[in-house]
DNA sequence: CTATTTAGGACTATTCTAGTCCTCTTTATT
DNA sequence: AATAAAGAGGACTAGAATAGTCCTAAATAG
C-alpha cells in the first residue's frame, strides 16, 4: 500500500494545525485537545520533529512548541523524513554502499530504485506546509514542474 | 521511511528479468533461480501479479507466466498497487468514504493527503518497467513533466 | 519553592510482513 | 490412461516493526 506510519499521519495534522497561526507557541497537551490525539503521542511526535529542527521549543511552566520556519518552507518530505528518517522505498537505495546486494541478480538495477525514489521524493519535497493550509482553504497549490531528466543530474 | 516492502522490491527485480525477453515463457522456479529469490516467495508474487493482470500465466506442464502487456505499459504504480494494493499513504485517504475520521480536526486535511497520495502515485505512474530496462543499460529515460495542478481538475 | 512543561528513553502489546508449505487443478508427454 | 510438471489458492508461523504508554530528569515562570 506504499504505507505510512500513522504517526506521521499524526505530525502532519498537528503540524498544519500549528501552522494555522505560524507564531503561536502550543504545549502538547493544548495539541492533543486541539487534534484528539493522545497526549503521549503527541509528545512524542513533537520531540521527533523538534529533533529534526521542525519545531523549536521552550522549557519550563509556559513552554511549548512553536515552527522553526515558516509553512512555505516546511516540505511534506522533511516532516516524513523526520519520522521515518530518510526517504528510500527499498532497503538497498540506502544501505547498498558499504555491502552488496544479496540477489544475486536483483541489485542491476540498483540505478532504478534511486530514480524511483527520487521521483517520489521530488514530489514530496515540492508540498509544503502552506499548500496543506491552502488545500483545507479549497484554494489551488502552485503550479511546480517535475522533469524526471533532471534527476540525473 | 516511507517503506515499500520487500515483495515489492522482488517483484520489479522478477519482471526486469521477465522484460529482458518479452515474449518469453517463465516458470517460478527458474525465474527463483535466475532472481536469486527463493522459489516460495517467486511464486507468491508471480500469483499476485497474476490477479492484478500483469502477468498471463499458463497452467500445466511446460507451463509459465509471461508479460500481459509490454514493458513500457506496466507502470511501477501498478506493480506496487499490486502487491500491496492501492497506493494510499494513509488510512483515511482510502478508507474515508464511508465512515468518519475518528480525529476531531484531523480530516480537515483530508483533501490534502489525497494530493499527496495523487502526487506520489502521479510520479510512480510516470516510470514503466521499459525505464527500468533502459536505466540498467545507462540510459537516461525520456523527459516527463508532472504539473502539481492537474491533480486538481 | 512549586507547578508546569519539555527531554530522553524504556517498555509492551499488537499488528504486519516475509516466508514456507500443503493440497488441488491443469496440461504435456509418453 | 498414467505420470510428471507446473500453476492456483490458501493456511500457517516466526520474527520484525509500529503504536502507544509511562517514567524520571531537567528547565523555567511566577
């Protein structure tokens, strides 16, 4: 099914909730209300995205997280990566450079994968935070060209 | 990590072997032999790749599965449809017709994961296993553009 | 000083995946 | 007609991954 987690469903949500104002500063509690997502999730989504410099957050009474940029530049494939680290449909397109492949003819096209997943990758890094706003506006993203020429570059 | 599981990864491995001749006649077991994939996996992805009609088998002795179609008209979307059904990156976006999303403001965002999913799908629907032939032999494949707004109309 | 809130892990139960195996049906060959 | 080769269709199991919870420590506002 090309499935992804569910916490990165999660992320997302809170994500385009926070964004719906781009400086508030949101306790996860505040989050888990605002979203119906359990708090302890929650809390663990926001570590993870504070990890990947998604998010900034404050200490102590008063605290929360708050966006480290603004929605336009906070792609849909940084908030994956962030909770499933780095995009790679296949085992092999990330961990083929130390060891080979173990088929023992499958790995030939090796060279596919990378395009495949940098097809898909082009893809997500081009919605960002903004378009997910936009879309719940029922207004239109922009208009962004991917040419799959370029990917060997 | 926005994983494809490995079934998956076999099956573009076993149908770039298959396209190599693409009228040709194949039974699991030496299509497990050439893969290096063990036979009871070769066959179980060989079946499913049957029901989803990208594959024509023929039942008996000297039997085997061959292409149903040529390499440029089977699209890696469909392979992966195939195994892992349709390409959905959430629960929601296939499964929200009928029953609502249990989060309380998740699903305004509905409409945003499904131009994610159409995205993604989108960029796998572009690359056919003829591309996958022509990248083994260190070719660049042809140019393809994916206007963003399309997804729309 | 105390309440609030994040930081960082450890831990568990459940679900999913990969992989195997068994039985039945079909067909070519002799 | 008998036999061997091959696919059809599931059932089943072990292991891995995921989702989700919980606990303790550290920071800060008031």
């Amino acid at each position: 099914m090309l499935r992804l987690s569910k916490l990165t469903d999660y992320a997302i949500v809170v994500l385009t909730y926070m964004a719906k104002n781009q400086d508030g500063l949101y306790s996860a509690i505040e989050i888990a209300k605002a979203t119906g997502v359990a708090p302890p999730t929650v809390s663990k989504i926001l570590k993870e995205l504070l990890k990947a410099k998604v998010l900034i957050s404050t200490r102590g009474a008063k605290g929360g997280y708050r966006l480290a940029k603004t929605a336009e530049k906070i792609t849909v494939a940084s908030v994956i990566g962030a909770l499933e680290g780095p995009i790679a449909l296949t085992e092999c397109s990330v961990s083929n450079h130390n060891h080979s492949c173990e088929q023992v003819s499958g790995c030939e096209i090796g060279g596919v994968w990378g395009l495949i997943n940098q097809t898909v990758f082009n893809a997500l890094e081009a919605i960002t935070l903004a378009d997910m706003l936009v879309s719940v506006n029922r207004r239109s993203p922009q208009e962004i060209n991917i040419p799959i020429s370029s990917l060997y570059r």
